[in-house]
C-alpha cells in the first residue's frame, strides 16, 4: 500500500529515478504497467543494488531501467533527462541529506516523491529553503506504522510557518482522519 501511493504520485510518461531502489519494485512496477517511459534505479549498498538488477532482468526490462550503483543523486546523469524523482523509506533527514548533497544533478524541473519514516520537519525545511512547493501530502497508516508521502515541485520562493514544517502544510488544511489520529 505504502508503494502503491508512492507510484500513484509519478506522473504517466515520467522518466523516474528512484533513489535507495532496494528490490527495484517500484520502477519496474511501474514500467509494466505502461506508467513510465525510463527509469534509474539508483542503490548505494551492493545487495540491493544486486536484487534491483535481477528485477529489472527477470522482467526484460533491461533496455528502459537502468541499474547503478551510486550514493544518492549521483545516480543521476544529465542524458537520463529524468523528470521525477523518488526516494523512499528512508529517515526524512536522511532523504534531505541526499538531496542537498545532489542538488547540481537537479535541473529544478522534476518532481519530488518522498516517502520519509519520520523527520518529516527537516525534510519540509529542505524543500521551503530550496523553493520547492508541496503539491501533496499524504498519510497512511500500515502495519501499525504511518508513513507520509510528500511531493513537491520547484516553483520559487515558499514561506511555510514553522507549524506547517512540523505538520505538514496540506495536512493542516485536509485534517484526515489518519492525520489526526497520527
Ligand atoms: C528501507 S530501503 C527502502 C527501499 C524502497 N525505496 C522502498 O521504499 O521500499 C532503503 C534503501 O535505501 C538505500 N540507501 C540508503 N542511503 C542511500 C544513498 N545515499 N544512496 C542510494 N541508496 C541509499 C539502502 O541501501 C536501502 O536499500
């Protein structure tokens, strides 16, 4: 569930990178369902980056998604032309951290999909200092977790007060039911 609202985010014809991959789900997911046009898959640590590849092989999905081995955005090269970006399950400071570290490899046109577990705050300070507005946020609970789903686009400058960092902006407005009960 948690991935199906991730993917639900990408826009149909994106060309995605998905940062901390892991298994490759979510790229490959996509591209079977005819969502996507091109994918990266980028992985940091060996055993993922190995299950990714195997994913991508066994579904023939070698020509439009490829695999790399990379800390973070460098993942991403300037010929990929990528105009979403995910990064999943993984702290909200850490999925900051990459982005800050990898900000010349964005050309400020993609959309950002992030799935923090926690450190959401600092994940939002991030995006305000940076000029990027967020379109959606999500929450939902799964096995006993919650999990926030924040996209956002560049689109100059954005001042969110210090609450809305906290909570969320759109989750301030929307008050769900899940979000509350958070
Ligand atoms: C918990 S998994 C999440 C996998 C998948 N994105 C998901 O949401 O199901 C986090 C993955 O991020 C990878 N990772 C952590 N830091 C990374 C970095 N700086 N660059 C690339 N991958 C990273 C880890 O190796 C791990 O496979």
């Amino acid at each position: 569930m948690r991935l199906e609202r991730v993917a639900a985010q990408v826009p149909t014809g994106a060309r995605l990178a998905d940062i901390g991959s892991d298994h490759g789900y979510l790229p490959v997911a996509l591209m079977r369902r005819g969502v996507i046009a091109g994918a990266v898959a980028g992985e940091v640590a060996l055993t993922p980056f190995h299950a990714a590849e195997r994913t991508v092989r066994d579904n023939g999905h070698e020509q439009l998604i490829t695999v790399r081995l990379a800390d973070g955005l460098a993942a991403i090269e300037p010929q990929d032309d990528i105009t979403a970006v995910s990064i999943c399950g993984m702290g909200g400071e850490t999925i900051r951290d990459i982005l800050d570290a990898g900000k010349a490899r964005l050309s400020g046109r993609e959309r950002l999909i992030l799935q923090p577990n926690g450190g959401e705050q600092p994940l939002r300070q991030w995006l305000m200092d940076n000029g990027y507005r967020i379109l959606s946020e999500e929450v939902l609970r799964e096995n006993r977790f919650y999990y926030e789903i924040i996209v956002a686009e560049r689109a100059g400058p954005v001042q969110y007060t210090a609450e809305e960092l906290y909570f969320g902006p759109l989750h301030m407005q929307a008050r769900s039911p899940v979000f509350l009960s958070k």
